[in-house]
C-alpha cells in the first residue's frame, strides 16, 4: 500500500482527512512482521511426538534425516561424526572422527537420507561421502565447480546420492567503502553432469572506513549475517531457490522450465537488524572493552548504510516433498515463523509458529525432525508426525 500526502488547510474537512490518513499510517507501523491469518495460509500445528533422543550430550546439530526403519542419522559436528539414534532415542552406531582421511570430517555441514544411503558433506575438506547405515564408506568425492568457473566450492543442498547443488563466488571490483553485494553462480551436478543455473546475489560484505590512532586510513570487511544470504533447496526432483533482496521462491522444474510461490513476508529494516546484531554480539561478550563497544555501535548503529536488498528467510529445509522457509527473526524474538512450500504442487500450503529455541532439520513425507536447545544450552532431536495441510 502506498500513501501520498498533500499539502492541506488545517481547517474542515481537508484536516478531518489529515487525521484519518495519520491514523492509516500509525496503524500501518503496527502490523506485524507477517502478513495475518487473512492472507489465506493455514496455521498449522505439531502432530504428536514420536521419540527424542534425551540427553546423548549432543553439540552444534548440523542437520539429520529419517531412515527406512524409523530410526534417525543426525549429523553431530561437535564431536564430528554421525549417530544413528533408534525409536528408543538410544544410539545404535556412531561413525566418522575429527580428521582430513577417508571417513574424517574437517567440517561436518550437512547430512541426508536416501533410502539406506546416508550422504554427508564435508565444507571444510569440500568432500561429499556416501555411507552404509553401518558406518561404511560407499563412495567419497570433492564438490568441484564447473569448467570455467573458478573459487570456493560450496554445496548448498543435497538432491540426491549422486547430485547436489552448489554455489562458487564470482569475484569483481569491490568498492573502497560501503555495503558490497556479493554475487554466486548457482550450478546443479548430476554425476559428471554441470548444468549452470544463474548467477544471483548472494550476500553481503560491509567495507567500512576506518582511521588509526597514528592517523593512517583504510577500511575493514565485516560480516552481516543478519542481513541473510539466498538460500536454495531441493525437493521432489526440484531445485526452490529464493534470492536475497526477493519474496518469490523460484522452482526450476527437471524439464528446465520454471514456476514460482510468494512468501507474504514484510522485512525488518536493515538498520533494525544491524542494531540488533549489535546488541547480541555486545551481550556475548563477558566485560567487553568499552572502546570495542563505541566502535561497534558507530559502525551498526544509527549510521549503518540503507540495504536495498536483504532476505527474508534465514533459512531452508527439505522435509520430504516440501521446503520450509524460516522467516526471518531478531535474536530476542521468542517465536520462529516457517513457511511451507509444497514442491510437488508448487504452492504455499501453511506455516507453523515454533519455539525460538526450536528448528527444523529435516524429515520426509510422515515424520518432523526438530532440534531442540534448552537455556543451559543442552540440544536433543525430537521426531513428531508432520503437520497436515
């Protein structure tokens, strides 16, 4: 909606208009973050839970994913290996180990099922590996990008044993100071098939100019995760990928052409998010330097630059034949918002509100996996039926 105000008497009619037109806007500032119930999407809930895993003293939980007989491989980077917890929530296998050899992971990112196949990928070694449930190694082998394209691998989804997709950094000029837009080219590999799918916005870097206390001058790269990144997922033999600075998922179907699915969400303002940032990495720190403090609050307080695009999701998960999009959030936000794509008939079918402290990890078609964090930290898996649309 777009209000045009013009200039009136203060008198009559034209200021009764006046006011009426304020009371439109001020109630504008009020609405929420997402659009409400009315916009058609069904709020869904929980189905009963299965199982959790208790307490197997679990630690930086990078994803899991259902196997044939019920029982879950969860992808446990603290300790970097993979368990293989049954419906009891007792672990039945536990594989791979800190390390660079074959069965070691450096880095374990992402995890996920195919039958009895379980496939794990490596970000720090850019090696994907093929397990056996039993803690074998089938196959193993490097993300690597396609002829021409040089840089950084990064698989960002798993379609399958034998394809994936994945980002490599297209590098240009970067500006001396300000907020550069960092641009991927997204390619899909299929056996020693590359298909190019686009180069897209990723992200975001912040040059900021700074002085020394000799007078010299130049400028630091920052971080800005808080402004989010594109995000690409695949379900049902489909790549979903939703561009930073945009609220349509795009749906390249396996036939090459494409279809697409809006996202009803409004986003925070940058400055809001990069004060927020601000005030949860000042609050990590125990007795921070006051002077570290000063800095941090000039380079993402009032003066942080206006961002033209930013993401409205933070993340994305399959769960069988559907994606589901994490709504953006600020970090004292109590609640996490998700919205469900249905890959198969590429339409939004629901969104479901949950514990900040809660997220979503995976499943397939009958089962939810969600990882649960309590305040002291402590992190379990619980299975639930899949919410129904």
């Amino acid at each position: 909606m777009t209000l045009t105000f013009a200039r009136h008497s203060s008198t009559g009619p034209a200021r009764r208009k006046g006011s009426l037109l304020l009371a439109v806007f001020l109630a504008l500032l009020s609405l929420p973050a997402t659009l409400p119930a009315q916009s058609g999407v069904p709020t869904l809930t929980l189905g009963p839970q299965r199982f959790t895993t208790g307490d197997l003293e679990l630690d930086q939980v990078r994803g899991a994913g259902v196997l044939p007989d019920g029982r879950i491989a969860i992808a446990n980077a603290g300790t970097s290996n993979v368990l293989i917890v049954n419906r009891r929530g007792t672990v039945d296998k536990r594989f791979g180990r800190q390390g660079e050899g074959p069965g070691d992971f450096g880095g374990l990112n992402r995890i996920a099922t195919f039958g009895d196949t379980i496939v794990t990928y490596d970000g720090l070694l850019s090696r994907v590996t093929l397990w056996r449930t039993a803690g074998t190694v089938i196959r193993s082998f490097i993300a690597e990008a396609p002829p021409g394209q040089k840089g950084l691998v990064q698989l960002e989804a798993i379609a399958s044993p034998s394809s994936y997709l994945a980002t490599v950094r297209v590098y240009s000029e970067q500006p001396r100071n300000g907020l550069y837009q960092n641009l991927f080219a997204l390619f899909g590999v299929r056996g020693t098939e590359r298909v190019t799918l686009g180069t897209h916005p990723w992200s975001h870097s912040y040059f900021y100019a700074e002085t020394d206390a000799e007078g010299g001058h130049g400028s630091a790269s920052y971080g800005t995760p808080f402004l989010g990144e594109s995000l690409v997922a695949s379900a049902a033999g489909k790549t979903l990928l939703l561009v930073i600075g945009e609220s349509r998922v795009t749906i390249r179907r396996a036939d090459g052409t494409q279809g697409g699915v809006a996202l009803p969400i409004v986003p925070i303002s940058g400055r809001e998010r990069a004060k927020a940032y601000a005030d949860a990495m000042i609050a990590s720190v125990k007795d921070p330097d006051p002077g570290w403090v000063r800095k941090f609050r000039l380079i993402f307080g009032a003066n942080f630059p206006v961002v033209e695009r930013q993401a409205i999701a933070q993340r994305a998960v399959t769960v069988g034949g559907t994606v589901w999009f994490q709504e953006f959030r600020k970090p004292k936000d109590a609640v996490a918002t998700w919205w469900i794509v249905d890959a198969r008939r590429e339409a939004l079918v629901g969104r479901l509100t949950l514990a900040a402290t809660s997220t979503i990890l995976g499943g397939n078609d009958q089962q939810l996996l969600v990882l649960q964090t309590d305040a002291d930290g402590v992190q379990s898996v619980v299975v639930f039926d899949r919410p129904k649309y």
